[in-house]
C-alpha cells in the first residue's frame, strides 16, 4: 500500500498505521479514507495529499 504525504505540513500517513485517533483503522488504503477526514497535525483537506515518491532510484 502507497504512503501519502501532506503537502502542507508533510505529515506522511502510512495505511500500515492508520489515523487510530481519527477512527481510521491500521491496513486502510488512503483511497479508503473518508473524503471529510482531515490531516491529524494541520488540518488539511485529503485533497492536499500527494503520493509519496521514495526517494533515491536509479
């Protein structure tokens, strides 16, 4: 499952983790998430999300 990065603040939410805090449980997909959930440290709107690229590569 793909981690997702906030934009904002750059809060990563990994969908191994979850956001227990917000009632969002460990193994759910960020495509899974509520469209009304909000970034746990800024506030920001799931919309402001952005794949997160690994770094390094070839």
């Amino acid at each position: 499952m793909e981690k997702y990065v906030c934009t904002v603040c750059g809060y990563e939410y990994d969908p191994e983790i979850g956001d227990p805090d917000s009632g969002i449980a460990p193994g759910t997909p960020f495509e899974d998430i509520p469209e009304d959930w909000v970034c746990p440290v800024c506030g920001a709107t799931k919309d402001l999300f952005e794949p997160l690229v690994p770094q390094g590569g070839s």
